[in-house]
C-alpha cells in the first residue's frame, strides 16, 4: 500500500507541531516558571543582600509560617494574586547557581502543580515587584483564609534578607499601596 504524499505532508507537519509544544510547554502548571536561563532559580545583589529571583528576575520571597510548616499555606486564590508562587514542571527538580548554599527542593500543591522550596519553605513572587531589582514584598505581613503571613526575601542560605534601609515605606497591613 502507498500512502498519499500530502498525507505524508500532514503528519510530518503535525508531528513537528507537537514537538515545538512540547518543548514550550510550562507543564500545565500554574505560577510562575523559570526563564530560559537553564536554572529555575539565579542571584541577584538587590538592596546589598544576595537574593534569589525567578528567570525574570523578580525577587522570590517566602513566609515565615510556611517556613515552620515546611508546607504550602498560600492556597486560595486571593493569596496567590498577591504571591504567585514558583512553579516546575512535573519530574523536574529545581536548580540554582553554586553561591545558592541553601537546598531547592520542591513542594505538592493542592493544584497538583510542584513549587520550588528553599530549605523547605515554598518560593513566591510578589505581584507589587514590578520590575527586576525590587524588593517590596520584603516584612509584608498579610492574613489569607485565618493565616497570619509574614513574608521574607530568599537569601542564598536561605536565612532572612537583611530589611533594606527605607525603600518599603508601606510596611505591612496588607494595603500593598505601590
């Protein structure tokens, strides 16, 4: 039996179609990924601390609560308008620069997406850092679903950014005035 030529068209078409997805594809989760840099996490010198960004390089932040908890408490999606959290794909473990000392890991959501950890404690953005170099979610404290949040710039140890010195006038309350 021959096959059609344009059949042959067709399928090599779709065949190369679905492999250019594949390769762009953020693995269905939700929040945000890693840039194209090859690492899920790099370092960025803001505000003279050494901290962690996404491949955007927006600072990555977590909660001191969740950092206790080793698990994620930012669930409901008013949380997450506010700290989205860093995502990988399935089967993908997270990777860093060598001057990040602490350990990546990853963390279940109830989505079924994996967030990235450090020293256990989940990854975020902030949606009030707009641009790369800000760290304005640092000492945020909120309250989501009867939680209580405070929230920290990641550090490469994974220890407490140092405040930077009166570059967050809104300290707090939630307000996120920016």
């Amino acid at each position: 039996m021959t096959i059609p030529t344009h059949w042959l068209a067709v399928a090599g078409f779709s065949t190369l179609a679905l492999v250019a997805a594949g390769c762009s594809s953020s693995g269905g989760s939700s929040g945000s990924n890693a840039g194209g840099s090859g690492t899920t996490v790099s370092v960025q010198t803001v505000s003279g601390a050494k901290v962690l960004v996404d491949g955007s390089g927006r600072s990555l932040y977590f909660s001191d609560q969740e950092k206790m908890a080793h698990k994620v408490l930012c669930e409901s999606s008013a949380c997450q308008a506010i700290w989205t959290p860093l995502t990988v794909p399935a089967g993908q473990q997270p990777t860093g620069p060598g001057d990040v000392t602490g350990v990546l890991g990853t963390a279940p959501r109830p989505d079924g997406a994996r967030q990235v950890t450090l020293n256990g404690a989940p990854l975020y953005t902030f949606e009030f850092d707009h641009s790369s170099g800000q760290l304005n979610g640092d000492q945020q404290k909120d309250s989501f679903d009867g939680t209580d949040f405070t929230w920290d710039a990641a550090t490469v140890s994974g220890a407490v950014a140092p405040a930077p010195a009166s570059s967050n006038p809104y300290s707090g309350g939630g307000g996120y005035d920016y």
